[in-house]
C-alpha cells in the first residue's frame, strides 16, 4: 500500500550485491529480485527496498540512518546473524524499552536488531 507522504522504500549501498543478497538470505530468509547487475530489491520485510552496487557502506559513525529490526528472540537472531558471518558491532545491553544489539553485514553496513522481551 502506498500511503502518502509516508516511508515506501528504502535503498541500501552494498559493495557486493551476491554477499547482500547471501547474507539476508540466510539469517532474515529475504528474497530478492535483480534489477541488472547494479540492482537487487527485496519486499514484504516490514518494508521494500533493494541493495545498490557502491563502494561505500552504510555507519552511523558516518551520520548514516540505522536501520533496526525487531526480534521476539533476540539471540537467537544474534547467533543467525554470527552463523552467516555478521559481526557483532555492539553486544546485547538494555535501553528504556528493551535490549538491543548492533552489527555489520557482510559488505560493512551497520543495521540493529532491538526487542521489547525482558530476559
């Protein structure tokens, strides 16, 4: 659905689009569409978006939006996302409202996984 001037899309650097597409395969079960060479989408994941080929990847130490998964088992997802060799940027620690954690994806960009379920 296409509600307006709402978020619709969302557009992720990745300096090699088969390692994106392994990666999301393998922990979250996404799967993409390839759009030529420099272009792969994803849909239905909570929202729509594709990987584009860049050099550059996305950091919040580089001012970078995060983007943050939830998880109703969060190490759960934490050992998928170590399984398919994402690395663990910021241990699990509590925050008002829940626990979360951060990590990089194979091609360096940052995302977190956070959940509202106590230990």
């Amino acid at each position: 659905m296409n509600d307006h001037e709402k978020i619709n899309y969302v557009e992720i650097p990745s300096k090699d689009l088969n390692l994106s597409k392994q990666f999301f395969t393998d922990v979250f079960a996404w799967s993409f569409t390839d759009y030529g060479p420099d272009y792969t989408a994803f849909s239905d994941e909570g929202i729509n978006g594709g990987f584009f080929k860049s050099v550059l990847s996305s950091s919040t130490d580089n001012g970078s939006a995060l983007i943050v998964f939830y998880s109703s088992d969060i190490e759960s997802t934490l050992a998928k996302i170590e399984a398919a060799g994402g690395k663990i940027l910021k241990p699990i620690f509590s925050f008002p409202g829940g626990r979360r954690f951060h990590f990089n994806d194979l091609t360096d960009n940052e995302f977190a996984v956070w959940t509202d379920v106590s230990t």
